[in-house]
C-alpha cells in the first residue's frame, strides 16, 4: 500500500530535533518509532497513532479519529485521524507527540 510521502514528511518536520526516532515501513506504510517502539505512521492519507489501551476510548472521542482496523479486528491502543483533522500543523502535532509520549513510557529496544 503506498502512503502519502507528503504527510510524512511534515511528521519528519514536527519530529527532527527530537532523539531516538526512526523511521520503519511497517503495516502497509510508513512508521516513525520511538528507541525502537512504535509511536505513530502513515497509511495511505492517514495517520495512525499508538496512543496504548488506557488512551484509547479518549483518542476515539476526537474528530477524525477512528479504530485502526485492517483485518476486521480493531487494534487496542491504536488510532486513525484522517486527512481532515490533520489539516493545521497544531493538530498533527498534538496527534504525533501523543504517539509519542506513549512509546517513551517502553524501554528503548
């Protein structure tokens, strides 16, 4: 599946000074991860945000957000936003470093 090459590069944008990311294909797409643990990607014109099992029910209550389901079972822990609530850079921002400040909670692989 390809990915939107220009939403992934304004991730690389909101996450350049910080250390300890990478960036892996993964699940289709594009995946940025935190000292190896995955914190947020790309999929075709939508994020996906691992925002972990206790920050799930509050992720899905924003707009745009949706379960992560590629299989016909929705991924624990994991989010879609779709391209409409990631218009201003404030908000994929806010989305990313939700992702991750969840991978910073694992140790670094």
């Amino acid at each position: 599946m390809a990915f939107d090459e220009g939403l992934a590069q304004r991730i690389r944008e909101v996450v350049e000074q910080r250390p300890g990311v990478s960036e892996r294909k993964m699940f289709g797409g594009l995946c940025f991860l935190l000292n190896g643990n995955m914190a947020c990607g790309v999929t075709g014109d939508e994020l996906m945000v691992r925002v972990g099992p206790d920050g799930h029910a509050d992720a899905l209550a924003e707009p745009h957000a949706r379960k992560m389901d590629f299989t016909g079972r929705p991924m624990k822990g994991f989010v879609f936003v779709s391209a409409e609530g990631l218009d201003g850079d404030e908000e994929l921002a806010r989305w990313v470093e939700r992702g991750m400040q969840f991978a910073s909670t694992f140790p670094a692989k």
